[in-house]
C-alpha cells in the first residue's frame, strides 16, 4: 500500500513540478517575487490563489482508509514563506475550510487535516524571514516541509477518531506524504531561488550597461542638451540599451529620435505624442504599456510601449528622454529603473554644463573687469601728454600716440580667453611708454624674461601689476623710480614678479589681499581671484614702508594650458 501511494505521489508530484517550473517563468509570477505586494487587497487576491492551488491539491489526492493523501500542504507553505504571516493564514483557511467541510470523502480526518492546514500556512509565514536569511534555501525549505508533515500526523493523531484507525492512516501516509510533499517545498523553492537569481544576473547587466552608456554619455551632457548632443547620446543608448529606440525632446519638439519609427518621429518636429506632453507638464515618469497610451498620431507606427523621463535643470522640466519597446507590455521594472538612472545622470550633467557656462561667463566677467579699470583719466592725461609734445617733440608724439592705439587695442579685445606671453610684454611695455612720457625720469622699468615668448597664458595677467606698482608705488617718488618685471620658467611652473622702489603697501592692506577680501581701485584683487578661481593659487606680496613692493606669482604650465 505504501509503496502503490507513493508511486502515486511521485507521479503527481511530477506533474507539479513542470507546473511549478512553467509558472517561475511567467511575468506575473516574477513581478510578485521581485516586488512584495504592499496593499491587503493585493495580499488577499495572491493568499487567495495560492489557497484555491490547496483545494486543487486536496480534491487531486489519494484516498486512503478514512483519509486523503495529497500535496496540499505544498503551496499552502510557500503562501507563508513567500508572503508572510497574513498570506500563509488566508492560505490556510480557504485550503483548511474547504478540507473541513466541503470535501467528499476522508471524513476521518477531515477536521485534524483542516487545523494542519491552517497551522501550516501560519508557520510557513513565520519562518518568512528566517528562511531569506539562508543561502541554500532548498535544504531548509524541505526541512521545514517535513516539520509541518509531521505536526500534521501529531494532529490527526490527537484529533482523529477512532484512534485505531488514525494510526493506521498515519502508518500508512506518514512516510510517503512527509518526504515527497518536503521535495516539492524544496523544488518549489529550488525553482524561485533561480528566479530571483536570474534577476539579479539580470540586474548586474543592467548595471553594467547602465555604466558603459554613462561613462559614453557623461562627457556629452557637459556641453548641454541640444540636437547635437541629444542625438550622440541617443546613438550611445541605443547601441547599449537594448531597447527599439530612443528619443530625446525639449519642453516643444523632438530633439533626437534614433531607431524604429524614426520615419516619421522627426528630428526637430513638434512633440506630438500625448505621454510625452504628460510628463513634461507633471514633471513625473510614466510608462506607456500599450500603443494607444503613447497617443502616436501615426496609425502603423511599430512602438508598442515606452518609459518617458523627465530631464530637469534647477527643478524645471527641460525636456525628456524616452526609451521605446515595439512589443506591448514590454517594459520591465529593469528598463524602467535605467531609464529613471538615465534621467538623473542626465539631469545631473546638465546641471554641471551651466555650471561651466557660468565658469566660462565668471573668466569673461573678470576680464572685463580689469579692462574696465583703465580710468578716463588715464586717456585724458595720455591724449594731453600727446597734444604737449606735438608742439614740442613732434615725433615723440607719434611714438606716444602709438603706444596708445596698441594699448587700448589689446585691452578691449574681449573675444581671447588667453594670449601670447610676447602679446602680453608688448602690452605692458605700450602701457609703461605712454606713463613713461608723462612722468619722464620719475619711471624707468628693467625687464627680465627667461621664458619662451609663445607660451599662452591668461590675459591682462601682467598689466594691472604694473600698472598698480606705477600708481599706487613709485608715482610718488620725485626721481628714481624703478620698477622691474621679472619672468622665468622652472620646469612647468611660469613665474613671474614685479617688483618696485615706491612708497610701499600698508600692512593692512596686504593682510586683506591674503585674506581675498574686495579692495576698491586695486587690480591685485582682481588678479588674486583669478589665480584662485583657476590656478588654486594666490598673489605673495612683500611689502616695506617707504622701502617698495614685490608682487608675484607662479602658474602651472600644464593646468593653464588645459583650463583656461
């Protein structure tokens, strides 16, 4: 007898087995492994379908004497392992209810195998969270299979009546329903063990591929999101994504569109599909399952389904960027959690390209600073200075005249971002000539370059020292003053000094420029902000009353040639 049910066990436990197998492969049965269902109705409904699989069990078993030998106790447990407490007692009961009260034939023990049931069910769940916690979760499932087989005999035993002929049904079932219905909670769980491996497999790819089109992407974004840009990135997700195409869109039109249907979803055409205007309006994601929710106004367009990511810069919707599938209900919780990443990373780099706009803005606004120091009154003195001499020296006029022209000419070029270091001498030395004629022996200027003249460096970097030492140092002298530039190059640093015989920086002063702080008409700290904006370094100053002033400073060659 024992051997003829077990045979009989076996063969049906087979038969769920591939039903097991089939149904860890379906869609719905992974999204329910992957995410825990949260709302009670959710619950109930899942509790429900896995109680109705007990009933399946109970009516396709095997009577024996005054009871039924069945798998029942098989997804009645996994309800409690996989969903918990609440799922395995719902589980339970409708599997338990039907066994007490609606099932025809196996009276004997038909009100113990309903209190089984529920136990099981109610154990299952609370061994929830003990069970995840181990690695082989097939041993321990089929442990646990052969704990509940074994409270159940107890409870036919204490339950059933008459005796005798309980342990009879219990000698006789014990063996057969204990090892093999644990075989098929170990199976079972065996089969979603490799489900939810498979997702993570799945998850590391997408991770990977998730990285491969940032780190492809992430220099694109810098220079902002416009055709150009939304096209490369396209191209790079498209490759990578595994997708059937991708799209890019401002708040209006479509600024890429690369793959199926790019036949008529037109790069640089008005956005036309009514998802995309939804979630540029709410700022939000969506998923489009089907090709009616994507609202295409092209009847045989082959998209069937889409995730639509909103791309924001300082909390304002400045576009989208949208993965395609030509299938319906073709996006899983993988595409959607890259797209959604996508997004962010996207969003994050246009972020850092207006940072670099306004970097670039900030260089430009602190030239145009320093070049808007040169006082009225200096092309007052300097055209007054020229008007004396042409009666007196006409051809110092010219000469003077001269330096003047190429002055203000190099000063208010606003378009260069970095010069020669000889365009920079010729400036300073135009600068000195015109000062030079009004203050005739009062300034004389040594220079001393040990540098390469074609070595680029920012501009007006030399000027406004000198140009600082003359007014605010040895303009006071009577005679004898002397001012000297100084500029060497010691392997990839570029030094360069000016140093005087004025009057002097007062001590306050100086301590202010180290400390960064604004000094009104000193172009030092215009400089110093500069040196520290882009080189991390800053002006030394050193300074004696009445003694004069040495102002330098030192740049990387390499970084300058790079950053600036």
């Amino acid at each position: 007898m024992i051997a003829e049910l077990s045979a009989a066990l076996l063969n049906k436990l087979g038969y769920l087995i591939l039903f097991g197998f089939s149904i860890t492969k379906t869609k719905f049965f992974k999204n329910y492994l992957m995410g825990t269902p949260t709302s009670k109705s959710i619950k109930m409904i899942i509790a429900t379908l896995w109680g109705l699989f007990g009933v399946v069990m109970t009516l396709w078993g095997t009577p024996v004497f005054g009871g039924i030998a069945n798998s029942r106790t098989i997804p009645i447990v996994l309800a409690g392992l996989l969903g918990g407490p609440f799922m395995g007692f719902v589980a339970g009961f409708i599997a338990g209810f039907h066994r007490m009260f609606l099932t025809v034939g196996g009276e004997l023990t038909a009100i113990s195998c309903g209190i089984s049931t529920l136990v099981a069910g109610v154990a299952g769940g609370l061994l929830k969270d003990w069970i995840r916690t181990k690695e082989n979760k097939a041993y321990y499932g089929f442990l646990i299979g052969v704990g509940v087989e074994v409270i159940q005999m107890l409870i036919i035993l204490m339950v059933a009546r008459p005796f005798n002929e309980a342990l009879l049904i219990v000698k006789t079932i014990f063996l057969p329903m204990t090892f093999l219905n644990a075989a098929g909670v170990a199976i079972f769980l065996l089969f979603i063990d490799q489900v939810i491996k498979e997702s993570d497999n799945a998850g590391a790819v997408k991770a990977q591929m998730a990285l491969k089109i940032a780190n492809k992407t992430v220099p694109i974004f810098r220079l902002g999101l416009n055709n150009e840009t939304a096209e490369k990135a396209a191209k790079t997700i498209y490759k990578y994504a595994q997708v059937d195409a991708v799209s890019f869109t401002s708040t209006n039109e479509c600024l890429a569109f690369i793959g199926s249907g790019s036949d008529h979803h037109l790069s640089g055409s008005t956005i036309h599909t009514s998802y995309t205007k939804n979630s540029i309006q709410k700022g939000v994601l969506l998923v489009a399952k089907k090709k009616e929710e994507i609202g295409c106004s092209t009847a045989d367009c082959p998209l069937g389904s889409v995730v639509v990511v909103p791309l924001f810069l300082e909390g304002v919707v400045i576009g989208t960027l949208k993965l395609y599938k030509a299938r319906e209900n073709a996006m899983t919780s993988s595409d959607i959690e890259l797209a959604k990443g996508l997004g962010e990373l996207f969003s994050t780099q246009l972020a850092l390209s207006k940072i670099d706009e306004q970097a670039v803005l900030l260089k430009s606004a602190e030239i145009k600073t320093l070049r808007a120091q040169i006082q009225p009154h200096f092309l007052f003195n300097a055209l007054n200075t020229v008007m004396a001499l042409i009666r007196i020296d006409p051809q110092k006029a010219r000469e003077v005249l001269t330096d003047l022209s190429y002055f203000l000419r190099s000063s208010f070029k606003l378009s260069a971002e970095k010069v020669t270091l000889e365009d920079e001498l010729e400036t300073v030395k135009a600068y000195v000539n015109v000062e030079k004629a009004r203050f005739e022996e009062r300034i004389s200027i040594e220079y001393d370059i040990n540098a390469p003249l074609s070595l680029m460096i920012p501009p007006l970097m030399i000027q406004p020292l000198v140009e600082n030492a003359i007014k605010h140092g040895i303009i006071n002298r009577q005679s004898g003053g002397l001012l000297k530039l100084s500029i060497y190059l010691n392997k990839d640093e570029l030094t360069i000094s000016v140093e005087d015989n004025g009057k002097g920086i007062p001590k306050d002063i100086v301590e202010s420029l180290k400390r960064n702080q604004e000094l009104s008409g000193i172009g030092l700290s215009n400089i110093n902000r500069r040196l520290m904006n882009h080189f991390d370094r800053k002006l030394q100053i050193r300074s004696m009353l009445n003694s004069g002033t040495k102002v330098s400073f030192s740049i990387p060659m390499e970084k300058e040639l790079s950053n600036v």
